[in-house]
C-alpha cells in the first residue's frame, strides 16, 4: 500500500490540472481561475519553506508572487495612486501625531 505522502501529491496534481483545464476551457471562469494557480503556488512555496526545503520554497513563492503582481497589475497602480495622495493629504493636514525626526 503507498503512503498517504505520495497520496496527497496525486490529488494535488490532479486538483492542478483540473483547474488549468477549466482555465482554458472555462472562458467565463478563466480569470478566476488564473488567480488561483499563482495563489496555489504561493502557497505550496510557502509550506515548502515551512517543511524545510527552502530553497525550491523560496523560488515557488517568489514566481507565485510576480505572477499574482502580473495578474492584478491594473488595480495595484490605482490603490498605489490612492496610497499617494491619502498619504500627500495626511502629510500636509499635520496635526497633533507629526513627529519631526
């Protein structure tokens, strides 16, 4: 009988796979579904670090995280923006928590 180790890794690669062919297929569903593989894959880069094997950890995260950027580029210019000027506003508005260093 195998292990419940070699188990779990079948179910997510068919979990993964499942999800890539109803990302392509799926075209209503798509963009959902092209959020989840990034976050899937911050994730397992995540609990890699966290099972000691930091290094493809490091790199599954780190490749997780540029492509959720990539994914969601058009609202992190905007909350950026937004940031900036509440920020600007805060900065000349002053008042009593200003603290000059």
């Amino acid at each position: 009988m195998r292990s419940s180790k070699d188990n779990g890794l079948a179910i997510l690669l068919i979990g993964l796979g499942l999800l890539v062919l109803l990302g392509v297929l799926g075209p209503l569903l798509g963009w959902l579904f092209s959020l989840i593989i990034p976050v899937a894959m911050i994730a397992l880069g995540y609990y890699g670090i966290r099972r000691g094997n930091s290094f493809f950890g490091w790199i599954i995260l780190i490749i997780g995280v540029i492509a959720l950027m990539g994914k969601l580029s058009w609202i992190i210019g905007p909350v950026l923006g937004i940031a900036l000027i509440v920020y600007g506003f805060s900065k000349l508005k002053g008042g009593k928590n200003r603290h000059y260093y």
